[in-house]
C-alpha cells in the first residue's frame, strides 16, 4: 500500500526566510503532484512532476522530484505572507491515472 | 467560470437520510473524480470515471455510497442512510487524461450529519 508522509506537519516562519517541506513515499509512482489550499477553499494544482530529476519553479516555490530517493522537497524561498496555506503532495497510485494518495499536508504560516 | 462546480456547497442533514451531491467537471476532461476530506487531513480518493464508465473505486466506498456520470459529463454522489462519521468535504475533480493529467478541483461539498 502506497504511503506519502509530509514533513512537517506544521510551519512557522518569518517573512524573508527560506525552508522546505519534504514529501516521502513508500513505493514506485510516475507522478508527483504539489497542491495549494487555503482555508475553507479547494486545492489549488501548483507542479506536476513526472521524472526523475524534475524540478518546477513558480515564483518564491520550487519543487524537485528524485524517484530514486522517492523524496519530492518544495522549497521556498524569501517567504511572503500571502504563501500561508496548506500544502500537500500526492502521489499517483499503482499508474491509473485516477488514484491520488495524499500527505497529510503541511500548514504554513508565514508572520511579518 | 469554466472550473469544477459542485452543488451544493453546503449540506446539513440528519443521521439516516439520504444526500446527493452533484459535480460539473470542465467542459472537455473526459475523467471526473470523487474525494472525501476530513478536518486536518488530505483527501481520499472515492472513485473516479472516464467517461461515463466508472474505473475505480476506493474500499472506502462502502455499499451506502453510489457515484453515477450517466452521460459522461455531470456526475452524482449520493450517499444513502447517512452516518456521523459521513461529515466531511466532498471533492470532485476532472482532468483531461493526458500523460501530465492534473487534476482540478471543485470548492467542494461540506456535508454535516448532525
């Protein structure tokens, strides 16, 4: 059974600082998938990552994906307020293309 | 607005009665997917379509639970004899199918079982 963990859970940081969430999985997955939510909203399609090696910048974000490791990290870098959400990974499940597995999600909080 | 729509946004209902829940994927994805999400945690994939055949469904999915996409576009999700632990936001998502095949979600349904 496919497990995906986040860590952390939870993130304080200030505003101009850099750091990263890593997203861990238990078994082999062609696709990796960051996601964006904001309270009381839906999930939000940040990076696709599908190969070894990948790495997706967007703004302050970067994500990376090494299928060796089956580590995806998503960086941050110069943390802005408006970041302040939740994220989580997800991992496609046995190659459906209909199973996604996610993390718990890692809770951001980004104070001037 | 050409995103996922789901209605209704909000339902409140009492133990034992039936819900429905309905989801209008964008207009051209040929796949429609069905999640549950509890306070605090990712969401758990239900069941997804393509087209109007049903691919997929999760153990999660007990027999009280039913997912229809009967033209293959709008999909229904009812719920039958509802239970406390039912509460949850319900997500819908639709993608197109292809090798890079993102999913994008609805706002959800919230749905209390009082």
């Amino acid at each position: 059974e496919l497990k995906v963990e986040q860590n952390p859970l939870f993130l304080s940081m200030q505003e101009g600082k850099n750091y990263t969430i890593y997203c861990n999985y238990s078994t082999t997955s062609d696709r990796l998938y960051w996601y964006r939510q904001d309270p009381g909203k839906s999930l939000e399609s940040l990076f696709v990552l599908l190969s070894n090696g990948a790495v997706k910048q967007e703004g302050r974000l970067m994500a990376s994906l090494d299928t060796k490791a089956r580590l995806s990290t998503l960086h941050i870098t110069a943390a802005v307020h408006d970041l302040s959400a939740t994220y989580f990974c997800a991992v496609e499940y046995g190659g459906s293309q209909g199973n996604l597995i996610f993390g718990k999600g890692t809770k951001l909080s980004v104070k001037p | 607005d050409t995103g996922v729509s789901q209605d209704p946004r909000h339902k409140i209902t009492k133990r034992g009665q039936n819900v429905t829940f309905r989801c209008d994927p964008i207009s051209e994805h040929n796949r429609l997917y069905w999640y549950r999400q509890t306070l605090g945690q990712g969401p758990e994939f239900l069941t997804y379509f393509q087209n109007e055949a049903q691919l997929e469904k999760s153990r999660l999915l007990s027999d009280r639970f039913s997912a229809e996409r009967p033209k293959g576009s709008f999909s229904t999700l009812e719920i039958q004899r509802t239970e406390q632990g039912d509460s949850a936001m319900y997500l819908c998502a639709s993608s197109l199918g292809t090798y890079t095949d993102t999913q994008y979600f609805g706002p959800g349904t919230r749905l209390t079982v009082l």
